[in-house]
C-alpha cells in the first residue's frame, strides 16, 4: 500500500533568464515501510522534489497524497498536524543544528514546539529515550554539536526528526557529509529504525553504492525529471537508461580482476531554464538520434514489466 502518492508534481522557479524547471512532472509511489531511493547529479532536482513534497516548499502544481490526504492544497494550519507525521533529515548535520544549544536542547525543541511532554520530567525521559534509540550516550546531552563527530551530529538530527514519532522521513543525503565509517554506521541505525517502527524513507543521494544498500525501490532523476525507476536489485541487474548505465559504471568495483569501464557523460548539460521538449539527455547520450531531439520520451514500462523507463530507444540499446 502506498503512503506517499506523488502525481505530476512540478515546482518552478521564476529566474531572471527564463523558468527553471527544478521538479518536472514527477509522479510516483512510496510504499508504506519501504525506502526509495531517488538519485542523479548535484542540481537534478532531488533535494528540491523532497522538499516539494512534504511541503517545505510549495508546489507549482500537481498532488502529493499522504496516507490518502492531499496535502499540496492544505494551508499552514490544516498542515500543521500532518507536518508531525513527516519529518527530514538533512544533509549538514552541523549546519541545521543551533550551536547555541546542547544535545538535549535540540532533541527537546521539537517537542516543547509541539507540546508533547506534560511536564519537565516528561520532557527529559523522552530526550533521554531519543538519545537511547539513536545510540548517544546520555553522558553527551549537555554537550554541545561543534564538540561532536559528525556521526553523532547526524544521530541529533535522526533523534529530533524521530521525536515526533513520524511515519515518513525525507532523509537528504544523510550521509554525504559523513566519513565511510561513519557512513555505515548512520545508514545501518536507519534501516534499524525503519524494522523496528515500521517507517517509510525517500532516501536522497548522488551516491549509487549508498541507494543500492538502502533502497527497496530506486528512481533516478536527470534534469527535473525521472529517467528510470524499479526495485532496487533490477536496477544494478537490467540498467536500461543511458544515463542510468553511466551512473552506474562509476561505483568502484573492490576487486583488480573484474575491470569495469567507466562510462563518461561528455558534452554540455541541458538547461533547466524553459528547457525544450525533447529528451533532456540528448545532448550528453552516445545513443542520440534525430528524434530524441523532436520530442520528449514518456516514461513507461519497459516490455510490459514494472521497471520504468524514460528513452525513445531503450529497446534498441538494450
Ligand atoms: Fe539517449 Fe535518445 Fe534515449 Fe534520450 S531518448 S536517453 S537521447 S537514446
């Protein structure tokens, strides 16, 4: 059953050079306790689409259903108890945390903005468990982020977005910013989170080894619009975009036996500025043909399967 149901989401942005098509006509679904993986370059649109849909910023046009509910239409007030019930993490944890504050202050703030706790004991015991379940030791609510790691910064971003026990958790590039170590520290402590509250993720990165580890479902976005989607395993096996296959080739393989060629993208990437309706990509895509420059591909399921895929020419390149 889905939780999340995008449909034709676009949000524009008026520029002095022209509109700039950040989120192009998205439509897709999130299964409720699923991950989906969205990926694609810096300024592909990704950040701007999951910040779209829970309403951090406002749609140009198209619905975002949330357990049923549109929720592009509500205003501030009609929004606010459903903004509880979907919650982000962010990419920096450093920067979206107030260095003025201690750990148990930050983890506490959403809380006291939501009136949860009936009193101060209430209010420490839920900060304490919080910490408990995001693995911060209690010894470290005092302190204050710029004497932590960056792991553990990221855990006070998790542990204030988990405050308000949401449902759904836009996780922008969590782990980015964060060493390799780290890295699978924070993505193993989500998908702990997801099995034990049943949580449904959009989980955001340019990093394909990262999607893949995480992910059910996998889209990835070129230039504001999906390109492709499926399960996550049928995508490393049966890559079918170009674009896809080049953000594929660039994962290292951990072996001097099994050579991968890296597929390079050369040429000028398309503007996003009122862009023309042909396929974003043909400008960079070995395949290109004259009617990938006439008109824009739909994307569709590919030999009747559910794997989605945007190309004029997929069932001649693959
Ligand atoms: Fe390449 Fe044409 Fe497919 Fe676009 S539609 S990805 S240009 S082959």
């Amino acid at each position: 059953m889905a939780l999340v149901e995008i449909k034709s989401l676009k949000k524009y942005y008026d520029t002095p050079g022209g509109i700039l098509h950040a989120v192009d006509d998205v439509t897709l679904n999130i299964e409720k306790g699923k991950t989906l993986g969205v990926v694609g370059e810096s300024g592909c649109g990704k950040s701007t689409l999951g910040k779209t849909l829970i309403k951090m910023t406002e749609a140009t046009s198209g619905e975002v259903y949330f357990d049923g509910q549109e929720i592009t239409s509500m205003n501030q007030r009609q929004f606010k108890q459903m903004r509880m019930r979907m919650q982000m993490v962010f990419q920096d944890p450093y920067a979206s945390l107030d260095p003025r504050m201690s750990v148990s202050a930050l983890i506490a703030e959403p809380i006291n903005t939501y009136h949860l706790a009936k009193n101060r004991n209430e209010l420490n015991e839920m900060v304490l468990s919080l910490m408990d379940t995001v693995g911060l030791a209690r010894r470290l609510a005092n302190v204050y982020p710029h004497e932590l790691d960056g792991g553990r910064r990221q855990r006070i971003g998790i542990a204030r977005a988990l405050s308000l026990s949401p449902e759904f958790i836009v996780c922008d590039e969590p782990v980015s910013a964060l060493d390799v170590s780290i890295q699978a520290q924070i993505l193993n402590l989500l998908m702990d989170l997801q099995e034990e509250k049943g949580l449904t993720y959009i989980f955001i990165t340019h990093d394909m080894s990262v999607v893949k580890h995480i992910s059910d479902e996998i889209c990835v976005m070129y230039l504001g619009q999906v390109v492709e989607k499926c399960e996550s395993k049928e995508l490393f096996k049966n890559t079918l975009h170009p674009y896809s296959k080049a953000l594929l080739s660039a994962i290292p393989v951990p072996s001097i036996h099994n050579k991968k060629e890296r597929i390079l993208i050369k040429g000028e990437i398309t503007s996003p500025i009122d862009p023309e309706p042909c396929c974003r990509f043909a400008q960079r895509c070995q395949y290109a043909k004259e009617e990938c420059f006439k008109s824009e591909p739909a994307l569709k399921p590919y030999k009747g399967t559910g794997h989605l895929v945007k190309c004029h020419r997929v069932e001649e390149i693959n």
